[in-house]
C-alpha cells in the first residue's frame, strides 16, 4: 500500500471514529449500523419499556438513565422506533433534545424544566414557517405571566432561528433564577396552568383516542462542577422526587433520561413513579466479574469487534486483532472512549500498517481518566470498589463525590444479571499498587 493510500485510509477512519452521533433509524441505511445485543443483557430492556407503555393507559412515567457514552440516545431513538413500528396510527413519539434549552452546569428548577419541555415539544410539533405551536406556547408564557419583568418575550422568529427565550434559559442565570421566583410565586397554580397547557396540546396532537409519547434525551447530563456540585445535584433530586407529581404530565407516556446520580442515590425511583421502568444502560461487558485478575469476556469482544466493523469494515488493514481488542479492554467497554481512542490512533504519521504497538499505546493514554482527581483519601474506597465490585458512599466518599466518579468514568457500571462496578482498567493496577 502506497503511503498515499495510507493516508487515505487512515482519514476514512478518522472521519467514522470521529461520528459520534446517535443511529437515530430513520433510514434503513442508517439503521444497519445497529448492533442487537451489544450490552449484552440477556433480555431486552427496551422492548419491556415499549411493552410498559403500550400496555399503559391514560398516562404514565419511564425511566432512562446510563454511564455517558453508553449509547443511551441510540437506544431512546430504539424505543421512539419500536413504538411506532408496533402501534403504527394509534401513537405519536416525540423525541426532545432539551439540552438547547437547559444549562447542563446549573442547577435544574421545576420552571426551566417545564417550559423547556413545552417550548422543545412545540418547536417539534411545528412543520413549516408559520410556528403555530410555538406561537401557542409563547402565548402560554404571556398569558401565566411567568417571565421576569424587563425581559422582553419577542415574536417566535422563522424556523430556524434563535430564539431569545431560548438562548435566556440556557445562557443567563439571572434570568433563570427570577424566573423560577415567578413560578414560585404562583405555586401549584403555574403547574395546573402547564398541565391543562400539555393535556390540550396533546389532545389536538394526537386526539383522544392515540397514545402519546415524550421521550426527552441528555437530562441525564446535567451535572455540577466546582463550587456547585452539591447544588445541582440537589436540585435534580428535589426535581425528581419532590416535583415528581408535576413531571407526571396528564394524557402523556413521558420517557425521562435521568442522571445516574439519582438512580445511585434512590433505587426505588421507578416505584414513586407509579412502578415505572427504568433502563440502566453500562458499559459494554467486555471483562468478567472478578475480584483478583482482569479477565476478558470473549462474548463482549466479539460483540465490539462487530461495533467496528460496522463502522469501518477495513479497520484489519489498520489494526491486528490483538491491538483492536487491547483498545476495546483499555476503554473498558465504553462505546464513546474506545471509538475516542481509535480516532487518537487513526491520526497517527506512518508508513507502514497496521500501526505500530505505540501508537495503541499512546491513544490509550488519551482516554485515560486522570490520576490527578482521586483524592488520597478515596484510594481504599476505590480498592474496595474493585474487590467487591460495589459502590456505596462511605465516611470517606460521599454520595456526590461517588457520582462524580462515575461521571468521570474514573469508575465503570456493567450488567450481567446485576449491576456491578470496577475501576477505570487504565488506572486500576495504578489504585491497587498505591498507598492511601
């Protein structure tokens, strides 16, 4: 191979590794790079969420939540699929992204969230420049008298546009916290306002008779940094579970992708729900439950050698087998890190292929969660992760600081008929060699 052809190919890699995108299955050409079973669960949790809410009447919640970089979106844009395939005319599935109106670094309000639900829904609802739904919406806003007094709430602009309410709710904090004041003020009042908001909405969508779905995506990357932490972290649990009658939202089936932190926190979650599903998506399970040594899954490294392959049929001119599946182990299943990792080793100057060892080697080096944050103190806690493959705050680690782990990935979550954790594979022989 000439090394004109080398580069070529090295960038065709570049580019797949570099997609991270969720398979969102509006094409068969797109829906082929689906990998069944991935995770490697031996039932299929997604299709009993589906089930959950085909068999649900009038309303109900679900569910959503996993390790980042887990392919969570790709499996709610399986479920968005599912549902209509099953019930074909009897449903309507609205798939909301909210990070465009919600801080993902700031505490989370019962104000922001649901006008950030509202807004998001309308702006789906919406087909052509007219903006019908959202004008609808903007007119709800005007008519509760929510919005702080000096902003101005302009005319919904052309499709396409930035709205300034949604460029306030994401960027100003000001403005957030004067809102959430204003909701405040009114009570249960501006809750019963939104909910007979959503169940007319609904009703014209959808009419009486057909299921309606609300699938929101990325709350579950809401997260604090900094002098934060603790606030935001208590403001998704008062959200969750103190606001949890106002997110039970009337006529609706609403599928909530929640941070891990509050499934850490509160196991029983689903049951304040009304015995709701919920979905944990880990890591893919590519090493074995155990205590002493790093034993790979040969089941999950084929699986992830399939995941390649989809993405990039050539990757045997590119890598041996043995240094596909050290970067597979090295990312310890994590779909976002390993494909991170190859896109580090695709870029690499070279003549010859496949690479040599030490561009593994340095790509690896690239998703390494960094040594620097755990704390001395955290060093027994996280031996005694790696021995008992449990994770439970402790005197030394709390709920919070636990989460961040988890976060950081410094800490994986796997399934194999339980929920089990392990530390990050590229630091644990650093955890066990050291002295706390």
């Amino acid at each position: 191979m000439t090394s004109t052809e080398i580069e070529s190919l090295l960038a065709d890699l570049t580019r797949c590794a570099s997609r991270d995108v969720p398979i969102d299955f509006s094409t068969d050409e797109i829906a082929k790079h689906y990998i069944a079973g991935l995770h490697g669960s031996d039932s299929d949790a997604v299709k009993k969420l589906a089930k959950r809410i085909k068999i649900s009447l009038g309303q109900s919640v679900q569910l959503f939540t996993g390790q980042p970089g887990s392919g969570k979106s790709t499996e709610l844009y399986r479920l968005k699929k599912i549902l209509e395939d099953d019930l074909k005319d009897d449903i309507r599935v609205y798939f909301l992204d909210v990070k465009a109106w919600i801080n993902l670094t700031e505490p989370l309000r019962l104000s922001g969230f649901l006008i950030g639900l509202m807004a998001s829904w309308a702006r789906q609802a919406d087909t052509d420049v007219t903006r019908t739904w959202t004008k609808r919406f903007y007119d709800f806003l005007n008519h509760t008298n929510v919005i702080p007094k000096g902003f101005k709430l302009e005319t919904p602009p052309v499709l396409g546009a930035k709205l300034a309410l949604e460029f306030a709710l994401e960027t100003d904090n000001d403005f957030r916290s004067l809102l959430d004041i204003e909701v405040r003020k009114q009570g249960s009042r501006f809750i019963e306002q939104a909910h007979a908001f959503i169940k007319n909405f609904k009703k014209e969508l959808c009419g009486d008779q057909r299921k309606c779905v609300l699938i929101m995506d990325s709350l579950e990357q809401v997260r604090g940094y900094g002098k934060n932490l603790d606030e935001v972290y208590r403001s998704l649990e008062e959200l969750f579970i103190g606001e949890r009658q106002a997110l039970n939202l009337p006529d609706v089936h609403a599928v909530y992708s929640i941070s891990p932190f509050l499934y850490v926190r509160n196991a029983q979650l689903p049951a304040l729900y009304g015995a709701g599903v919920i979905v944990n998506m880990p890591s893919v399970h590519v090493v074995k439950k155990q205590s002493n040594v790093v034993m790979p899954d040969p089941d999950g490294l084929e699986r992830m050698r399939k995941f390649m392959t989809v993405r990039f049929e050539r990757w045997a001119e590119v890598f041996t087998e043995k240094q596909l599946d050290k970067l597979i182990l090295g990312s310890g299943g994590d779909l976002r890190d390993f494909l991170r990792a190859v896109s580090h080793a695709s870029l690499a100057d070279t003549q010859t292929l496949p690479l040599p060892d030490k561009e593994i080697d340095e790509a690896l080096s690239k998703i390494k969660p960094p040594y620097e944050s755990i704390h001395s103190s955290h060093i027994e806690w996280l031996k005694s992760v790696e021995s008992s493959h449990e994770a439970t705050p402790s005197d030394t680690v709390s709920a919070v600081e636990m989460f961040q782990y988890l976060a950081s990935k410094h800490i994986l979550t796997y399934l194999n008929g339980e929920t089990w954790y392990s530390v990050h594979p590229l630091l644990r022989d650093w955890v066990l060699a050291k002295s706390a």
